[in-house]
C-alpha cells in the first residue's frame, strides 16, 4: 500500500490531471516551476513519490536538438516519483538500446519530431528486453495514427497531460 505521503501526492496530481482537462494545460514555464516545486516539496516531506520503490525511466530524443517537450516529461516523472536518467538530444538508436541493456529501465521515454525517424524507433523496440515499456511523443503521433503501433511504442502520449495520466495508471513490476 501506498505511503501517506504517496497517496497525498497522487491525489495532488489527480486534481491537476482533472483541472488541465477541464481548463487547459499551463504554458511551459509554468509547468516548469510547478514541477519543480513539486519535486522540493517531495524531497523535503521524504515521499518517495507514487511507487516504492521507485520506476526507471532512460530518457532521450532521436530527432530533437532542443528538448523542450522531454525537459517536461522528465520533471512530471520526477515530480511524480521515477528515477530518470536522461540521455539527452540527438540519441543514436545503438546508444538508446546500450543504455537500456545497461540499465534495464522500466519505462523509456522519447521525443520524436520527424515522421522519417520511424525506422530508428522500430529498431530500438525490436532491441529492447519485452518488459521495457517504450512511451514517445511528438507531432508523427498525432500526424499519423498508426504510427506508434509500427514503431513499437507502448505509449504515444499528445502533450504532458497524456503523461501524466499514463503514470497515474502505471504500475511498478517491482511492487506487483
């Protein structure tokens, strides 16, 4: 069963999840300064997040050489609780499946802003351990429905609200 703390924090980003449907999700900085916050307010009450212990997340983008998108999802996973290691912009697939081989995360998590990158992320899926679940998102997602399901990904998640929710529903393989 869940910490105090974690069932607090869950239903904090329960509220937030519901309020961002309802009226919209906040601009970048101020989703920044929110997780943040968060993630202060986390550490300093010891709450280790939604799962204890807690997930791993490798994350990374193929095609983007500014990260904007993954330096969101990488604070929502840490504000909610995952251990992540980010690999950073421009990630050859041979890097992205070295380090998952490495690793052996639980989630990996990418951006994806061009529909030609499909080939890489097919091969990174067909490289993976099964039980690594691969969640992308970007514009091929939402440009292209089946997209996702040739690539391989597990998870095409729209903008950070998609995420969020995604992770409100996660369950660690290691508290099962």
């Amino acid at each position: 069963m869940a910490s105090t703390p974690g069932r607090l924090l869950r239903a904090q980003l329960d509220r937030l999840a519901r309020s961002w449907s309802r009226n919209g999700i906040p601009t970048r900085s101020e989703l920044v300064s929110l997780f943040r916050e968060m993630m202060d307010s986390r550490a300093s009450s010891g709450s280790p997040g939604l799962w204890d212990p807690p997930p791993l997340m490798i994350t990374a983008t193929l095609d983007d050489g500014w990260g904007h998108g993954i330096e969101v999802i990488e604070l929502c996973a840490k504000a909610a609780g995952l251990r992540v290691v980010s690999m950073g912009l421009l990630q050859a697939p041979d890097s992205i499946i070295a380090k998952c081989r490495e690793l052996s995360p639980d989630l990996l998590g990418l951006t994806v802003l061009q529909l030609d990158s499909e080939p890489d992320l097919a091969v990174i899926r067909e490289h993976l351990p099964p039980a690594v679940r691969v969640v992308a998102g970007g514009p091929p997602f939402q440009i292209d429905s089946e997209f996702a399901a040739r690539a391989g990904v597990d998870f095409a998640a729209r903008h950070v609200l998609d995420f969020l929710q995604f992770l409100l529903a996660f369950r660690n393989p290691c508290t099962q």
